[in-house]
C-alpha cells in the first residue's frame, strides 16, 4: 500500500491551534478527509497518519474521530502532556484505540532547546516503550545533537524524525552553510540509532522560488545516511500548501528518488511507514 506518512486535518474553530496565523489564507481554515480524498485517488495512496497539529488531548480525541469515520486514516499521532506525570493515565488510555500510534510534542515550538532532556519530562518515554508507542521528533538543526542523546538513551524507543528535521534551505539558497552541521548530525543520527526520517517538509523551508535542484542535495544525504529502508515520504498537507500544493510535492518527491530501484521506491512510498508504525494490512 502507498503511504502517506505525515498529514493534518483541522477545524480553527475548534481553538487550540495557537501557533496558526489567524489571517493567514492557505493555514486558517478547516481541512478534513474529503479534502484530501481526491489527491490520494489521483496518485493511489492507499492510506495516510494523521498527525496532531495542536497540544491538547482534545485534538488528539478529534483526530480519532476522523479515523473511526474515515478508512484512508491508517493512524493517528497525538499529544500528551509530557511535564505532567498524571498525563499516563490519558496516554494509556488513547493507547487502547486501534488507530493511535504514538505522540509528538511540540518541540519546535519550545523556547527550551533541552527541554526533551529535562528530568520532569523524563517519565514519558520508557512509558511510551512499555505501551509499544512511537515517537515523532518535531525539531530544527538545533535539536540535533539533543535527539541523539535522547535515542541512545533510550534505544528501544520508537522514534521517527519529522520532515528531514527542517533544514533551512532557504538560508544554502542565500549563500548560508545550512548544509554542513545538519549533515553531520543527521548523519550521526543515522550511524547510531535505529531512528526513522520523514522525507517531509523540504519545500516549507526552502522558501519563494525553490526548484527541485534546491532540495535535492538534502533528500539525497537523508537517503544516502539511512537508506530506504528507514524513510518514508510525507506531504505535510495542508501545510506543504505555503509553497507547494500536495500534487507538486508529490511529483518533485517522485523525481527526488527516480534514480533508486523500484523496491526502494516502495519503501519510502509505503513500506517503511508501514513498519514503523505497525499498520496492519
């Protein structure tokens, strides 16, 4: 089955998007299932994961309601409260829904660049391994070496890295080294953990005017460091939306890895999420 491993829906009004811009065009309106229905038709995606866009439980329990409702949703990655222990109570609960797969906390949008290391929210992770739970690493180049701490420390932990880790592209289109560190620590990530990378969010960061030629040394060390086996493309729809919409990404994607055999192929449309996360056929 063709996979699309990373993708949202959402209702602004429901209010606990904080992070959207109230008056942006493309982010602040509601997306659901029959959105998105005629894209997966067209390029023959069998199934998708949602994936939470707010930290709430309450977004996590809406988004399970779309997967009871809606058989493309193969899975859900939600939200708990990693700096309230009481919060295992919610996580052990949402665990007993066939569709939930694991959580992601907002990592990128803490100012703490260590708080994924802080000893409050330390309780969360083996309670993950011990429910068979994955983990969404949301983060920028700067978390890098603090996902690698976090991995060793727990090896058992399922932990897939979202969208190449944001690159900032747009800053090696300006003349910027964005490349170097982020290379080096994707690459240790790689060598020394059995983490995931989603093949996501490329062109969010690669700003106005990106080509493919843009993206292509990144796609092609992510796929170098940890081959196909462990990536797995994603859309990042609707938010791939601010610079691409979800055919174009789709193509680019496809060309990204047009010059790997068609097995490879398959691995990163598909087969690898669906290891991962344990989809069930």
């Amino acid at each position: 089955m063709k996979i699309d491993a990373h993708q949202h829906y959402w209702h602004p009004a429901r209010g606990d998007y904080h992070w959207m811009p109230q008056d942006d065009p493309v982010l602040c309106r509601p997306y659901g299932p029959a959105d998105l229905a005629p894209m997966l038709a067209r390029h023959g995606i069998g199934g998708t994961i949602a994936v939470q866009a707010a930290a709430t439980v309450a977004e996590t329990e809406y988004l399970l309601g779309l997967a009871d409702a809606t058989d493309s949703i193969r899975g859900v990655v939600g939200w708990i409260d990693f700096e309230d222990p009481g919060a295992l109570a919610h996580l052990s609960r949402l665990a007993a829904h066939p569709e939930f797969l694991g959580v992601r906390p907002m990592i990128q949008d803490i100012p703490d660049v260590d708080w994924m290391l802080r000893d409050d929210v330390q309780w969360a992770y083996p309670a993950l391994i011990e429910l068979d739970l994955s983990f969404d690493a949301l983060g920028f180049p700067q978390h890098l070496q603090n996902f690698l701490t976090l991995a060793r420390r727990y090896p058992d932990l399922r932990i897939v890295l979202d969208h190449c880790m944001k690159p900032q592209i747009s800053d090696q289109r300006a003349g910027k080294d964005a490349f170097g560190a982020w290379a080096d620590g994707m690459s240790r990530l790689a060598d020394e953990t059995s983490a995931c990378v989603k093949l996501s969010g490329l062109v969010t960061e690669a700003g106005d005017g990106w080509g493919t030629q843009d993206l292509r040394p990144f796609a092609d060390h992510v796929l170098r460091a940890f081959g196909p086996g462990r990536v797995m493309w994603g859309s990042d729809w609707p938010v791939c939306q601010l610079q691409a919409g979800y055919d174009l990404w789709h193509d680019t994607a496809q060309a990204l890895v047009a010059h790997l055999p068609a097995p490879d192929r398959a691995e990163i449309f598909g087969g690898t999420a669906a290891r991962f996360y344990r989809l069930t056929p």
